[in-house]
C-alpha cells in the first residue's frame, strides 16, 4: 500500500544488501510512475544522490548501470523535469570516475561512453564537468590505475566530443601521457589509440604535436608499446600529407618490421598492407580519400565499397579468429597530385621500367631509412623545388630517384662493387652523358656521392653497434650481414665518385625533360618522348593498360621498380611470402598478405601489377587453404582493379584453380561468380557454362548452403548469358535444385526459375519459355511424389507474384494444369493450392476485371476447395485475402510438409 517514493524509501534505507541494489534497479520504473509530477520525480532523483554515497560496491555499480536508462528518460521528459541530468546525474559518474573500487570505475566508464554517444552531455558539461575531471586524474601525483583508465577514456571520448575540445582540452595533456616515463602502461594506451586522437584532430595538429611523440613511442623501451604502434600505423599515416607519410613514416615502418622483438614484427606485418594503401592516388586508382572539409559520402559510393565486400564475406564464412585488416581508407590527400602535374606534366603519366636493374643503387634498406630522413631535414616546404635537385649538393647522379633508392633485387643481396657503365656506353653511342636522365630527384645527393657516402658510413656503423646486442635473431644477423657488406661497399663508392664527379655537370634548375640513355632513365618519362625501341612500359590511361612491349621472364622478376610507395615497403610486402618469414614472424603471414593484396594492387594501380603478379601466383598455391580461401573471396575485387586484359592474363587460370579447390576455397568464388564473370568477354564467359554443372557436387552432401549460393548466383547470371545458354546449361541445373532435399535450396531455386521463365518467355522466339512451362508441368505438376507437385505450385506462386508471365499467358500455359491439383490426395497440395488461388491470383485485376472462362474456372475450384474434407484447406479457400499473410502461410505450409 505504500506510494512509489514511500516504497522507495524504505528499501533505501534496508541494511539488507540485496535491497538496495533492488532500489537501484528499479529507480527507472519509480521515474516513470511518477513522472506526472514534477515534485515527485526531482524526490526521485534526490534519493539517487543519496543512493550513490552507499558503502557497498555493487550497490554503487548497479546505480551507474541504470544511469543511461535514467538520462534518457530524462532527456524524452525534459520540460518537466529540465536540467535533471546535469544537475542529479552527471557529478555521480564524473565522481565515481575516480571510485577505489574497480567495478564500479568499470560501470561508470561505460556510463560515461554511452552518454557521450547517445549525446546526452552537453557541450558545456563536457568543457566543464568532464574533461577538467580526467585532467586531473591524469596528473603525475595520480593513482596508477586511475591515470591508466583516464587516459583510455579521453583518448575513446575524443571523437565524440569533437575536435575543437580534443584540441583544447585533451590534446595537450595526451602528449604529456605519451612521454610518462615512469608507467609503461600508460604510453601503451597512448600508443594504441594514437590513430583515433590523429583522425579527430586533423593534418596540422597531428604533424606539429603527435609526431614527434609517435616517434618516441615506436623506438620505446617496451616492445608493448612498439607493437601498439604498429597496429595504428595506418591511422596515424591517413592524418598526414604525402610527403611525410612517404619521407618520415615510411623508414619508421621499416625499423618496426626490424624490430628485435618477434611480436612487434608481427603485428607491423600485418599493418604493411593497409600503410601501403594510404600512398593511394585518386586519380590512378580510384581509393577514396578522407579529406578535411570533405565528407566520404562526397565519393561515390560503388569507389567508397569496393574494398570492403569480400571482407564483410569473409568474416562472416571464417569467423573471428580470422579477422585481418582488408577494409583501407586512405588518408588526407596532400598536394602531390599537383606537384605531379607541375613537374611531370600529367598525374597519371607514362611508366617505364628501367631494363637493366643492375644500374640502380646498391644501398641497404637500412641506409635507404636513415638517408631518407636526412632528405627531409634538407627539403623545403614548397613542394614543386622538393622534386628538383639541389643545386649546390652533389654530382647529376645525386638525382636518384627516391623510388630507386629502393630496389627489391639489391634488397637481398649483398652489394658489389659498382661499375660506371655509363662511360662506356658513351664511348660506344658517341652521345655525352647527360644529368637530365634523372632530372626529377627529390633533391637528396645519390647513394654513390661523396655527401652521402660520409653521412652513410658513419649512420651505417651506429646502426650496426645497436643491432649487435640481438645477434641471436636470424633476421638481426642477417640485417648486421647487409650493413657490414652497404659500409665496406660505401667505403669504394667514395674513392671512385671523388676521381669521377669531376667530369659530371652540375644538375639544372629547372626540370629537365626525361631523354637520357637506358640506365639513367627514371621510371617516369613522357611517350612522346620515348623511342619506339625503348625499354617495354605501360601507359595508364585511367581504364586501360596498354604494353607497348613484352617483358622477358627475367627481365620480369627484375622489374619491381615503380613510382606509388617507397620500394623499400613494397620489398617488405613481396617477402611475406617467403617461407622463411612464417617461421620467424607470424605463421599466418601468408594469409595476411593475401587479405590486403586488393588494397595493395589498388593502391599500386593496374599500370604495377607485374609487380605483384608472382607475388599473387605464390599464394594461389600456398599449402595453407585459408591463404587461398582469403585470395578466392577477393578475386573478383582484383578483376575489377586490373581490367578485362590483365584478368583474362593473370586471374582466369588462378580462378579455374579455385575452382577444383576445396569447398571452403570454391565457395569464395562462388558467392561472387556473376561479379567475376561479368568482366570477362562473352566468349571466355561461356566457356564456365559447361563448369556450373560441378557445383552441384561437393565434398560433403550435407553443405546446403553451398547450393543456396550457387541458386543465388545463377539468377545473377541469367543476364549474361542468351536464351539459349540459359535453357541448354542453367535449366538443367535450376530443375535440379528445385528437387534438392533441404527446403532453403528449394525456395531460392522457385525464385531462379521464375525468373528463367520470364527471360526465356521474353525472348524471341518464345520457344525457349514454352518448353520450359511444359517441362515442369512434366517433372512437377504431374511429378508421382506430392512434394515434386507442391513445388509446382510454389513455381506458380512465384511467377503470379513476380509477374514473370503476363496473365493472359499464365491462364494459357500453367492455370489449366494448376487447376487440376485441387483434387490432388495429399491435403498440403490442396492447402498450398487454396492459398495460392485465394490470396495471389485472385488479386490480380486480370481476373478481377475480365468476365472469361478463365475467372469462372477459377471460381468453380475455389468453390469445391471450400467444400473439402480437410478444414484446413477450407480455411484457407475461405479467407480472404487480405487478412492474412502470404509469406508467413507459404513459410509455414513448408516447414510443416517436409
């Protein structure tokens, strides 16, 4: 007989633990009996004050789990109760943010997470209330726990509260977290969500404040920290221009996939791919950029999706513990594409791979990194002269290329002695040697010039005394192997550029066009430049790519140079299917590689593929079925990046494999068979015709969900193929599934041959649809088992509901056989039958409209329905139409008859 609040009062006030809390699990229900009353409810919320400062725990904990319940209720009853969060509820779980006990600090974090999302909090209680609380609670003198928590919860409410607030308030007390030199654990949660405050604070702030600290945090003492900034590379180089993201991020990345510590390796492995794609152009390949100022839902939709298809598929086949990263978005796009179009005259321009890759530098990646960072200690800001060399720096062969400072062939190999060819060939081709051969460098001296030979040797002997200490590593001690050979190497290329450099000519100005002889040409030049006999290129003309010549084998393995991302990180990449790698990284490094070969090949454009086409062809054969089943469920993603020429080339033979895989590689293919088809031409796609037939087999009986995706998949296909394909090869197929034993393949396999009927019918001539009907009025409608003659009913169901037949046709050619199974012996024939009559055909206008015998034979069944034996199939002659629904009737009919 107590009132809501007397109730409420009295197990407040219980020293029985359990009733307490049963107070703070129904304050909701207490709000909403008396939410009339504006006295009433404030009461309420007064006694959840006094609630919050009970010594118990789980009291305190079971009150913050209904604080978001409470807010909401709040906020829909604002005019009578205003204020009431800000005022009641916010100072309980700002303060318990701060609570001894663990639960309760759990509870109230979520708390606070799931009003910042449902954006309960306003702005100035976030300025105010909030933000001034996880200050404080990050200061040195706090409690370890505390600031740990606190930090994870800034970082997580950053992009909610928005930039503006991150910037002011949270930004700078972040990179005070990201220095903490007493607690690991801090700098690790810094580290792991370094990507998140990147992306909400923009381009200017991440590369003036974060990243000098994520520097710190990638070469930290605590291999935790390190591996946590792997996993964030990608956010972190989204947030940056081209520059820095090719110049600073990419050499950092290098040092992680160094690292001495195994897991660290591991976790930068799986980050190469998706730090790949963010070299992504727009122009050349499509990927969609995050620009500030400019919402993704400014890109087209088909570009924003393009990678994320076969993820979504696979995750959903594989489960959880085969989750990779394959979904890239690119970051913020920096002027590249204009200083492109400066100095090379077109974004998308000719590439040419330099014949003879023996020519290019002989440097370890190592010395690549560091020499990669002193460039940009020596580049201006303007990012035209950044493509021009310095005038005053070295010798024309100081115009390297950034691109060939990375070479796969002397990546792996341990440097020789170099050769100055290019006399020689002068002597021979009477030409003088010209500096514009490599006339657009980036303004960094070459690996053979004295400048850089002394900066080399010394950085090359203090990366070799801090590796020393990890000798036990094989891949330290091959790295130690590299540098020793890149110093003694270094040490002759400095003798024999001082005697030569001489004779050189300063390099120019201005960018000189690209006409030198074979092995000083850079891998962008013009083709109206190039001779018809030079070295084989590819022209990317935004849809095509059109080979001018043929690479020999040999010539192909060597030609990995190209333009998009630092070889050194490419390099890297092409090794993940090393088999040396699976032992000394990651076991499933194989798999990795192949979940973000789409991004990598989009990124790289069609005009690169040779770069990766044996890449690609090793893990097509890869042991592991995974890595093959990751590469069946993408295949059809990579045709679409390389065009109709190269997947006829390079994907139709790996797809015919997948296609006698194993049923976990083949159902990959087969749940995106018209996606890969459709891009084939007309006369390779018919060829796969006479291979629909084999998906009927499979290597257990009982995977039914195999042949629901092929029935899904040839109702797609019926656009791409003529009539007659489809009566010869898919009808055979369509009759089979109709008849399968599990009632899912059979629904869906109505739906194909509906849909079979209606192509073949519209065809002329209509000969194809005419016996097509008389072939399941044969096999079905007269079939001796009643469940071949009720699926002959459902075919008709389906073709009146999707107007596959116009009505004049369907009273022709299937009613007069459908009439006749009213007086079929089995009573769920005559049940679906009465339903189909009464509730889909007699709403058509057809035979609403028209006195014809058609409508009078029709009446005259429904009629002798309603007088049947069974009660059933009389309900169901009798209903009318509209009060009851059609689906739910055919669902249940099914399952109750099979």
């Amino acid at each position: 007989m107590l009132t809501p609040l007397g109730r409420l009062d009295k197990y407040a006030a219980s020293e029985n633990i359990f009733n307490r809390q049963m107070v703070a699990r129904s304050l909701l229900d207490t709000l909403r009996e008396v939410c009339d009353d504006e006295g009433d409810c404030v009461a309420v919320l007064e006694r959840i004050g006094r609630l919050a400062d009970d010594s118990e725990p789980t009291v305190r904990a079971e009150l913050m789990e209904q604080v978001p319940h409470i807010a909401l209720f709040c906020q829909e009853n604002r005019p009578s109760i205003p204020y009431a969060f800000s005022k009641y509820l916010l100072p309980i779980v700002v303060r318990y943010l701060a609570d001894q006990n663990n639960q309760v600090r759990k509870t109230s974090q979520a708390a606070l997470l799931a009003l910042l999302e449902q954006e309960l909090i306003e702005r100035f209680d976030v300025e105010t209330k909030v933000c001034p609380v996880l200050i404080e609670l990050t200061a040195p003198d706090s409690n370890d726990d505390v600031k740990t928590e606190a930090v994870a919860i800034m970082c997580k409410m950053a992009p909610m509260v928005g930039k503006d607030i991150t910037e002011r308030l949270i930004l700078p007390r972040f990179c005070e977290m990201c220095c903490d030199c007493r607690m690991f654990h801090v700098r690790k949660v810094c580290a792991a969500n370094f990507g998140d405050i990147c992306s909400v604070v923009g381009q200017q702030a991440t590369e003036e404040m974060l990243l000098p600290r994520f520097f710190q945090l990638c070469s930290d003492n605590v291999w935790g920290v390190r591996k946590a900034c792997a996993e964030c590379f990608m956010a972190v180089s989204c947030a940056t221009c081209q520059e820095i993201r090719r110049t600073k991020l990419s050499a950092l990345f290098i040092n992680l996939i160094s690292d001495p510590s195994r897991w660290v390796r591991q976790a930068a492995f799986q980050s190469l791919g998706p730090f790949i794609s963010t070299f992504a152009n727009p122009s050349s390949s499509g990927q969609c950029f995050r620009e500030e100022g400019r919402s993704s839902e400014d890109v087209p939709a088909e570009e924003r999706s393009r990678i994320t298809d076969h993820d979504a598929e696979e995750e959903e086949q594989i489960g959880p513990e085969d989750d990779a990263p394959a979904d890239f978005s690119a970051g913020p796009e920096s002027a590249l594409q204009d200083c492109a179009a400066e100095t090379f005259g077109n974004s998308a321009g000719d590439i040419s791979v330099p014949e003879d890759s023996s020519s290019l530098c002989t440097l370890s990646s190592e010395s690549h990194q560091e020499a990669a960072i002193d460039e940009n200690d020596k580049k201006p800001a303007n990012c035209k002269s950044a493509f021009r060399p310095e005038v005053d720096t070295s010798s024309p062969d100081s115009t390297l290329l950034d691109q060939e400072l990375f070479n796969s062939f002397h990546f792996w190999r341990t440097p020789i002695l170099e050769i100055d060819l290019d006399k020689e060939l002068q002597q021979d081709s009477g030409e003088p040697l010209s500096p514009e051969g490599s006339g657009d460098a980036s303004g960094v001296p070459g690996p053979g010039s004295p400048n850089i030979t002394m900066a080399t040797r010394k950085e090359l002997e203090e990366m070799i005394e801090n590796l020393e200490p990890h000798m036990d590593d094989p891949d330290v001690k091959a790295q130690v192997e590299v540098l020793s050979a890149a110093l003694r190497a270094s040490s002759l290329d400095a003798h024999e550029e001082a005697s030569s450099g001489e004779h050189r000519s300063e390099p120019q100005d201005e960018l000189p066009d690209c006409h030198a002889d074979q092995d000083t040409c850079v891998p962008l030049i013009s083709a109206a430049e190039e001779s018809m006999d030079a070295t084989p290129h590819y022209v990317h003309g935004g849809s095509d790519v059109i080979a001018s010549g043929g690479f020999s084998p040999d010539e192909e393995r060597r030609s990995k140079v190209q333009d998009v991302v630092p070889q050194a990180l490419l390099d890297q990449y092409l090794s993940m299917t090393d088999p040396s790698r699976a032992q000394t990284v990651d076991t499933e490094i194989a798999k990795h590689c192949a979940y973000s070969l789409p991004g990598v090949a989009l990124t790289l454009g069609r005009q690169n593929w040779h770069c990766l086409r044996e890449t690609y062809e090793t893990l097509a054969s890869d042991m592991q079925w995974k890595v093959r089943r990751t590469l069946a469920f993408s295949i059809h993603e990579l045709a679409v990046i390389l065009g109709d020429q190269l997947t006829a080339a390079d994907l139709v033979p790996i797809f015919n494999g997948f296609l006698k895989d194993l049923d976990e590689v083949r159902i990959g293919v087969l749940k995106h068979l018209h996606d890969f088809l459709k891009l084939l031409h007309i006369d390779k796609r018919r060829e796969y015709l006479y291979q629909l037939q084999e998906f009927l087999v499979t290597d257990n009986s009982r995977n039914w969900r195999f042949r629901a995706e092929l029935a899904e998949q040839l109702i797609l296909l019926l656009e791409l193929y003529s009539p007659r394909d489809v009566y010869d090869y898919l009808r055979p197929i369509a009759l089979n599934l109709c008849a399968d034993k599990v009632s899912s393949v059979r629904w869906i396999s109505y739906k194909l041959v509906s849909e079979m009927v209606k192509k073949l019918h519209t065809a002329t001539p209509p000969t194809f649809g005419v016996d097509l009907i008389n072939e399941l009025v044969e096999n079905f409608g007269r079939c001796p088992k009643w469940s071949g003659r009720q699926a002959f009913v459902f075919v008709c169901q389906t073709v009146i509901e999707d107007d596959c037949l116009p009505m004049d046709q369907f009273a022709v050619h299937l009613m007069p056989h459908l009439l006749t199974l009213a007086n079929d012996r089995v009573p769920n024939v005559r049940v679906l039958l009465a339903k189909t009559l009464r509730q889909t055909l007699l709403e058509k206008e057809y035979f609403l409209a028209s006195a014809s015998c058609h409508q009078e034979a029709v009446e005259q069944t429904i009629m002798a329905l309603q007088m049947d034996r069974d009660s059933d199939v009389k309900y169901f002659a009798s209903i009318h139409p509209s009060s009851t629904k059609i689906s739910e009737d055919a669902v249940s009919t099914a399952s109750s008859t099979y």
